[in-house]
C-alpha cells in the first residue's frame, strides 16, 4: 500500500494482484498446505533448470498458483483507484475503456475475468485442481489423474492457436494496465455454492434450481432469458449428493460421470457442459444443472469485488459482469 492525498491509503497493482491470489487460495478446493507443496516443487523443479530454460520461465509461477491470474500491462506499482471490470476484454472492450477516459472518466486498470495474454496461453495447467475435487468427491486420486490427463493435452493444443495477446497489445497501444483474475473468483463460487447445497440439502432437483434463483446472479440471469436449467435428468427427481463444479479451468473429462455416480453422486451443478458431457451424463443417469455462464462468473467476481471496494477501489462493471454488492 502506498500513502495518498490527505493520509489516505492507496492500493498498489501489485497488491491487488496479490489481494486477489490470496482469496482464491483462501478458498481453493485444495487445503492451503497441499497448495504449498505443489508450488515448493515447481521451485525444486526451477533449481534444476539450465541457465538457458530460466528465461523463458514465469516466476510469478514460483507463489502464485493459478497460471490464468496475471499482471499483464502496466507498471506493478501503479495506485489503483478505479477499475473498469468486465468478463471478456477484446480490443472492442479496450477502446471502450479508453473512450471512457476521454470523457472524463477514471480508469486505472482494466480487469478481465477470462485470461488473456500469456495467462490465456497457459491456463491449461489450473486444470490439474479438478483431480483434487474428483478425489474429494470419493473418487481416488490416481483414476482421477488418468482421466483428466488427456483431456488437459486437448485443451493445451486447443490454446495453443489462439491469438492470446490481440487484447493485450490494445492496451499496451493506449496505455491502459490490464491483468485478469479467472481461478480465484471462480473459486469463490464454488466455495460459496456448495457451502449453500450442503447447508440447504435440497431433496428435489428442482429445490436445487429454486435455490440458485434466490441468488441475485441468478434471478438476474432468469429475467433475461440465461438462467439455471436442466440439461440432463428431472425437476421432480431426487438430487442425491450434490456436486458443485465451478472452477478447475474449464470443463473436465466425460468420463468422470461415471466415476462420480460410483462415488455416489446424484447431481452436478456446473457453469455449462459440452454436448458428449450431456450424453455420458444421461448414460450413468445423473441430473445435470447448469447454473449459468456469465449468473456464476459474476457472483464469483462479486464476492471478490466487495473485498476491493472494501479497500477504496471504485469498480464499474462491463462485458457481461452483473455487479451485486453484499457488504
């Protein structure tokens, strides 16, 4: 933190960077001690790195463990008082920021949710959590790695052509900081969603969906036609044990259904789910309840976004983010 006008505290970018990892560690399906150890040996793995390798190495990697939450314009020093905070910043967003200035109106940082930059470019790895919240789940650790290693490989290749820095580059043009913030306030709903399923143990699986619509995010969502929704399975059936699925990347391997119904799951509430997802679901006969794409990233946002407002950070929303203050 740095001293402002009239005694006031300002917050550095570096330590709203450094803010926002802390909560998604806080709140990380793993325990903060296997988070530890994973990075302790990536550290280990970096001693024994030739000369050469260290170079292309990301050391923000060595304390911060999610490879999708990155500085990726502008000086880390830099007091922040106003975000511009939206869900997908493209150059359309970029300009937008900077028209916004024209006329008058602060921006410090621009916030993304969804990486971009070399956080896009290397987002597979967050993937790996999802083995811990399938073994968590009841399903061991060791089928949950073999599942999830192919379908890492084909989200890896899948990155690999993308025009990761398109956003990037706008902002470097215009001078305008960005960075983005995806596993931590994915984490954060996650955390806070299956907190309420296992507080509210909904028996129906439509008590599962009345139970989302009284979320803000989700009542939002509803009146505009997004709402949560039932891709596989009935309203009147029972939901068993619930199974939120909210961070870890993006989606998982089709294959955990089956693994998750034999570890007695009924029910997985999730962001949004690909087509060979819905037909192996209805194979092992789970219900499948989409909460909702944009509804689940802002709340998730939003429980982060109370804590920066908190700190004196004036925060307007963009690009899809609904902003619903709780504190």
């Amino acid at each position: 933190m740095l001293s402002g006008y009239f005694g006031l505290v300002l917050m550095r970018l570096k330590d709203l960077y450094r803010m926002a990892v802390e909560t998604g560690i806080e709140s990380d399906p793993r325990t903060k001690e296997e988070i530890a150890a994973d990075l302790k040996r990536l550290e280990e793995k970096f001693k024994k790195m030739e000369e050469k390798e260290k170079k292309w190495f990301d050391d923000d990697s060595l304390w911060n463990p999610y490879a999708d939450t990155r500085i990726l314009v502008g000086d880390p020093e830099l007091e922040i008082r106003s975000v511009l905070w939206g869900i997908d910043i493209t150059p359309a967003e970029v300009l937008i920021a900077d028209r916004l200035r024209e006329r008058g109106k602060e921006v410090d940082l621009i916030i993304g949710h969804h990486p971009r930059g070399k956080a896009m470019a290397n987002f597979y790895d967050v993937m790996h959590v999802q083995e811990i919240m399938l073994q968590r789940l009841g399903v061991p650790i060791t089928v949950a790695e073999d599942i999830l290693a192919p379908r890492i490989k084909e989200v890896q290749r899948g990155v690999h052509p993308s025009n990761f820095n398109q956003s990037v580059d706008a902002c470097k043009l215009l001078d305008l900081p960005l960075m983005c913030v995806h596993s931590p306030t994915d984490n954060l709903v996650q955390r806070h969603l299956q907190i309420l399923m296992d507080d509210k143990k909904p028996e129906r699986v439509k008590d599962v969906m009345d139970l989302l619509l009284e979320i803000p995010e989700y009542d939002f969502a509803a009146r505009h036609n997004a709402g949560p929704d039932l891709f596989v399975g009935d309203k009147s059936r029972r939901a068993g044990k619930i199974a939120v699925k909210m961070t870890g990347g993006t989606s998982g391997p089709k294959e955990m259904y089956e693994q998750l119904v034999q570890a007695g799951v009924g029910t997985v509430i999730c962001m949004h789910i690909p087509d060979p997802h819905i037909e192996e679901a209805k194979k092992h006969h789970m219900n499948i309840v989409i909460s909702g794409h944009m509804a689940s990233d802002s709340l998730g946002m939003n429980i982060l976004g109370d804590k920066l407002e908190r700190e004196g950070i004036s925060i307007t929303p963009f690009s899809g983010y609904v902003r619903v203050k709780r504190s």
